[in-house]
C-alpha cells in the first residue's frame, strides 16, 4: 500500500481562503477587524523569522498586526507592563508572546497574565481546562490544525484507537484531549506515550492513528513500528542540514519513506502538520474578535 498523502500545505491554503472571506465579512457588516499582537523579545533567529510569518499572514487576511520586538535585557515587568496594556487594548484580539522567553524572565507569569480572551495560543490554565471539559473557547493551534487535517481528509476518529507520541502541554497532551472528547471529529481512544513509555512499538503499531510528536530522534518511528493501513501523523520537525542555497532541510519524527509503505495515509514533513499551526492561530485570532463583539 501506497498512503495517500495528506497535504497540509493545500489545506491550509483552503481554510486561509474561508478565513480571509469572514474577516472581510466581519468589517463589512459590523466594522471589525480582528487585530494580533506579536511579543518577541530578544534576537533569536528563528524566533524572528516565526513572527515575521506571522505579521506577513495577518497582512494577507486582513487582520490589523502589531509587532513589539524588545530587547533581550527586558525585564519582567516592563513585559508584563506591556501585557497589561494590551490586554485592555480594544484593537487588539489576540496576543501572542513568542517562546522561548530569555531565562531571567518566567515564562509562566507572563502567559498566565494575558487575558484568557485574547490568549489565542491557547496556553493560559482557564482555556486548558475549558479544553478538558469540552467547552472550549480557543483550541491551541497545532493541535487543531491535526484535527482539521483529520477532518478535511475524511479520516473517521470515531472510535479509532488513537496513540499519541509526545506529552507535552502544547501538542500531546491537548491533542490527546481533544480527541477523547465526545463530539464530531473526537470520540476516539487514546493512549499517550512517552519516554517512560515500556515497549513504545507494541503501542504505536496497534494504532489506527498514530501522532508523533516527540522531537527527539529524526525518523525514529519506522515501518515496524507501524501497522498497515494506519494513519499517521507527523509533528516532529528536525533540522538536519542546509541546501546550497542555505535553506534548511527538514524532516520529521516518522520515517517518511518507509512508512508511506504501509500507512493509508501520512503527513510529510515539511508540508504536513507545519502550515496547518499559523493558520489555526488566525482563526482564534478571527474568533477572539467576534467574541469580543458578542458575535461567537
Ligand atoms: N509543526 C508544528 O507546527 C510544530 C509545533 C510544535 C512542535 N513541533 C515539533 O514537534 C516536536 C515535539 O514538540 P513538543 O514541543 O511537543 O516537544 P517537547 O516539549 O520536547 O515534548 C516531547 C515529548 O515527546 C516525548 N518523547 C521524546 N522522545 C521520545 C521517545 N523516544 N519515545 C517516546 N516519547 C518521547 C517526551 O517525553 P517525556 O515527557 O517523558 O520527556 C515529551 O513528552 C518537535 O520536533 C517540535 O519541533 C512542530
């Protein structure tokens, strides 16, 4: 078997269409423009260029942005100042601060200091537990982007058996959530795994749907590890090397090649889960906006 190749970048492209119509939509019958704040501080390189696609895709929908880039000696407070001011800030619906934060500054006090209504990374404990219990406000981007794969590309989740690769508070474990839930797109059965996991193999390849996102070796889920007709999903992003032109070579956690073999259907990287992630931060951006109008 040959897996059909779920295309991120296509669908992507698809829902950034629907978003780019509701935002038009939204200033032509109720004079709103959504509006996201990027926070970055410090001069990390790859920080930089995230914001900058970020700015670049706001401009592209319609969405007023405004960018802070402070110093990297920026205190905590000044920060939080900041945070504070824009949280009141009427234009603004969404904030996001950039991660990682320079070590003198705690990473939780800021997160924790955005309004939940304009957390639209989806990071702050209220939105996490309105997750948990079904009622959620926001979905955190990547993870919904997985979902909206799944979605768009018509794979049941309804009482597959679901293992998640990865435990971390912005991938595994939402997503893992997300997907136990009982609703349309959810009611699956799910097993999180992790590096304490006995026998990770004798997991994953009982899998209908298998997601990994673990970041720790490139390639390190391959054919064996998979069962045939599984769908599989690839968060993981590994650097491993440069083109001639310096463009960075990219592969994920899932051995592409040989599990395209035996899977039903499989995200690339890059090209999978990757541009689903910016895509579903506008839509909460689109959402906070109507929420603070009493449209959502
Ligand atoms: N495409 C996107 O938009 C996007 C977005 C976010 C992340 N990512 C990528 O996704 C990957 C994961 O990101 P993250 O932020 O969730 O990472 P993270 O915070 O480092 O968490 C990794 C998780 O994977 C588990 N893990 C690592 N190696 C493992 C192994 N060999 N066997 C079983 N479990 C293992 C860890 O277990 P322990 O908890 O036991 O340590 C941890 O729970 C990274 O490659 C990251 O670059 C991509």
């Amino acid at each position: 078997m040959t897996a059909k190749i779920i295309n991120g970048t296509e669908i992507s492209k698809k829902i950034r269409e629907e978003l780019k119509q509701e935002v038009a939509r939204l200033k032509e019958e109720h004079d709103i423009i959504p509006g996201l704040v990027t926070i970055l501080v410090g001069d990390d390189p790859a920080s930089q260029s995230y914001v900058s696609s970020k700015v670049r895709t706001c401009q592209e929908l319609g969405i007023y942005s405004e960018r802070h880039d402070l110093p990297a000696e920026t205190g905590e407070k000044e920060l939080l100042a900041l945070v504070e001011r824009l949280n009141k800030d009427p234009k603004i619906h969404g904030i996001l601060v950039q991660l990682p934060l320079p070590e003198h500054i705690n990473e939780s006090s800021v997160l924790m200091a955005i309004d939940p209504g304009k957390d639209v990374d989806c990071f702050h404990p209220v939105n996490i537990g309105k997750l948990m219990i079904g009622e959620p406000d926001f979905l955190p981007c990547t993870p919904h982007g997985i979902q909206e794969l799944l979605l768009r590309s018509g794979i049941e989740t309804e009482g597959a058996d679901v293992v998640v690769v990865g435990r971390s508070n912005i991938v595994g474990k939402p997503v893992a959530n997300m997907l136990l839930q009982k609703k349309a797109g959810a009611n699956a059965t799910v097993t999180v795994c992790h590096t304490r996991t006995r026998n990770l193999a004798s997991h994953t390849s009982r899998a209908d749907i298998l997601i990994v996102a673990a970041g720790g070796k490139p390639r390190a889920i391959t054919a064996d590890m998979v069962k045939e007709g599984a769908v599989v999903i690839d968060v993981g992003t590994h650097r491993i090397g440069k083109t001639a032109e310096g463009k960075a070579i990219l592969c994920g956690d899932v051995d592409f090649d040989s599990v395209k073999e035996k899977a039903k259907a499989i995200t690339p990287v890059p090209g999978g889960v990757g541009p689903m992630t910016i895509v579903m931060l506008m839509s909460n951006t689109v959402k906070a906006a109507r929420m603070a109008s009493g449209l959502a």
